[in-house]
C-alpha cells in the first residue's frame, strides 16, 4: 500500500497591523531624540562614567514626571496606552521642535492639545488681512479660544502677548490666570462670567477630545474664580458686544467686539475691535504707533 504525501500550502505570514508598526516607529523614534541630546541641555551633570550616547532612559523618565519602567516599555514598543498629558511632556523633555512633536503625536495616534501647534487655517492672506484692518485690534482664534495670530494693536491690548508662551495664548486661560490682561478688562468679572458660559456652551460639541478636557481640567486647578463660573451651568451664545479696556500705554478705549466667523459652525473667526468713538480711535492710532516702534508684526502661534 502506497502512502501518499499530504500536500501543505506553506502559510503566508500575517501583515503586522498598523499599530504595531507605530509602536515600533515611536519607540525608534523616541531613542534617536534621546540620544542625541547631551545631559547639560537640560540641565544634568554628564558624569564620568556615562556610556549612554545622550540622556538615558531613567533620565527621561526623571524629567517627563513618568516611571522608568513604563519608559523603558514605551521604548521597546510595548502595547501600553500613552495619555496627551505624558505626551506633551516626553516631547518637552526631549526639546522636540514642532515638526518633531507633531510626529510623536502622529505616531502614538493622539491629537495634539497645545495651541502651539501650527493651525493650517492661518494663511498669509490671512496674516494680511489681519495686518490691514489696523489701527482695529484684530486676532483669529478657534473655537477653543486659542489665539492663532494676531496683529500689532491686539498684540499690546490687554497685555504684551510677545511674552506669552505660545501654548499660553487662550483668552479663557489668560482672562482667568494672567494678571496684566484681567487688569486690562474694566468689567472684568462680567466677562468671566460671560466667557465661561461660552465656553461650557461651545464644549457641548467637544466633551471627548483630549485638548478641551486638559483646558478645562488647568482652569479649574489655576483660578478658583473659573471655578465658581463654572458651576453656574451658564450656558450663552456668541454675540457682538460693547467692550472697555484699560490699556497700560494709552488708557481706556471702548470698542464693539465682532466675530467673523471662516466656518459655517461656531469655529474658527477673525476676532475684531472697532473704536465705539474719535477718542478711542485717537488712543488706538497711538497703540499701533507704539507696537510698531516696538518692532512687532502679525503673530502666528508656531
């Protein structure tokens, strides 16, 4: 009796998912941006007896507020989660520029919830517009409130906005935690108030995502007075309204507020203010005259 061979079909192997190509690419990723960084750029003795090219593993760790064991997984591509929080803080302790931080962000599958990230949506023509409706202050901002680029009057407004982080520059964050521009603000509880139920108003439409929920979560660690609004449950709509500002280089100025909105939606908007009368104007022509000796122009968050 004749035994016949059993015909196999060698098996193909499986394609490795998409996620399991990241992991690797982040991890890859993250031990070239470690180890080209010297321990005296972030401020860490070098040692005599460091063989590690760069900074080590625990060093990052150290500095990114995480445990080294997690570190060392994320570096050898385990299927662990990473949150935006640890995120933005592995692309701070890294000194990630920010085509380097948006590939972390891309790579790990998170969306990034800095305002410092470049906003597609701000265009030269864009910066030009903002750059002619001067002496007008002028700034466009997205729904979340960050400011994306500004012109010269705006930028001297209610405080010099130059020396703000770029990840600071949120009219929520700074009505409520910036000294100089809540003292620019003449009605300045008012508009807290009226800014919060905005906000929780505008947030209806963006409970999940990451960069809303980290805001809210600052405002309610860094201003008592947010919190307090926000447990009104106040809830109102965008409109034009009369505003008073006490400007530290020219005094008071009256202005009527108008959003012009780029979306159909409550998105992105060109934010203007119009002089309500000849003195405020005057005093405006003035503003312009100082931020433009100062040597400012339109300022995009990058």
């Amino acid at each position: 009796m004749t035994t016949m061979a059993r015909e196999t079909t060698p098996r193909t192997p499986e394609a490795p998912r998409d996620t399991d190509v990241r992991r690797h690419e982040l991890a890859a990723f993250l031990r070239s941006r470690r180890e080209r960084i010297a321990p005296e750029q972030v401020g860490l003795p070098r040692g005599r007896r460091r063989r590690t090219p760069g900074l080590r593993r625990e060093e990052v760790a150290q500095l990114s507020a995480v445990g080294v064991t997690w570190y060392t997984w994320l570096e050898q591509a385990r299927d662990i989660q990473v949150s935006v929080q640890v995120l933005d803080a592995l692309a701070r302790a890294l000194l990630l520029d920010p085509s380097e931080r948006a590939h972390l962000f891309r790579l790990a599958g998170a969306a990034d919830p800095t305002p410092a990230t470049t906003c597609p949506s701000v265009t030269p023509a864009m910066r030009a517009l903002l750059e002619q409706v001067e002496p007008f202050p002028a700034c466009l901002q997205n729904s979340r409130y960050d400011i994306l680029a500004h012109n010269r009057t705006y930028g001297l407004l209610l405080c010099d906005l130059d020396t703000v982080p770029p990840e600071d520059r949120n009219c929520m964050l700074l009505s409520y935690t910036h000294a100089e521009w809540q003292s620019s603000i003449v009605h300045l509880e008012e508009t807290q108030r009226l800014m919060a139920a905005r906000f929780r108003a505008t947030m209806a439409g963006h409970l999940t995502e990451p960069a809303w929920k980290m805001l809210l979560d600052r405002l309610h660690k860094e201003s008592p007075a947010f919190r307090t609004a926000w447990d009104r449950h106040e809830v109102v709509s965008h409109r034009s309204k009369r505003k008073e500002f006490r400007n530290r280089h020219v005094g008071r100025v009256t202005v009527d507020h108008t959003d012009l909105w780029l979306t159909p939606g409550t998105g992105p908007r060109i934010v203007t203010y119009v002089p309500a009368d000849e003195e405020s104007r005057e005093r405006l022509e003035r503003l312009q005259a100082i931020a433009l000796s100062k040597g400012t122009g339109p300022q995009p968050v990058v």
